[in-house]
C-alpha cells in the first residue's frame, strides 16, 4: 500500500463525511437560528422551544434524505472493499 493510496483513501472518507453528515448538522443549525430569531422578536424564552424542533428537523433529514445517505455510505464501503481487494494481491 503506498503513501498516495493511503491519501485517497483518507480524502475519501473526509469528503464522505462531510456529504453524509453535513445535512444532519446543517438544517438543525438553520432551524436553530430561526428558533432563536422568533424567541428574540417575541421575547419567549422557553428552552424546550428551541429543542423540539431541531430534534423533529433531525428526524425529518434522516427520513428524506436517508436512502440517498444509506446509498453512498454502502457505495463507499464498496469502494473500500475493492481497495483492500487491490492491496492484498
């Protein structure tokens, strides 16, 4: 195994870190922030307001976007497999 492979494989995995879980921390980051806007303007400041929906936001990015997030985790776990396959022979 050289030195380059090992740096692709790397890469790889930051970048299908980042695609895969970037949805999950995005959306409850925008609900969040709109959350706390409504709180600001309305001058509510209950803590299970800004709890909720996040956790409904986080349940409905991995409902919508789940299968397409599944699909490419299992394409990378392919695209190891292959690689290991390449590295022994």
């Amino acid at each position: 195994m050289t030195l380059g492979l090992v740096m692709d494989i790397l890469r790889r995995s930051i970048y299908e870190l980042i695609i895969i879980g970037g949805p999950l921390l995005v959306v409850p980051l925008v609900v969040g922030l709109i959350v706390s806007i409504f709180q600001a303007t309305t001058q509510i400041q209950e803590q299970t307001l800004t709890f909720v929906p996040k956790v409904i936001s986080i349940f409905a990015v991995l409902i919508i976007l789940g299968p397409w997030m599944l699909t490419r985790l299992i394409n990378y776990i392919n695209y190891l497999m292959s690689m290991i396959l390449n590295a022994i022979k």
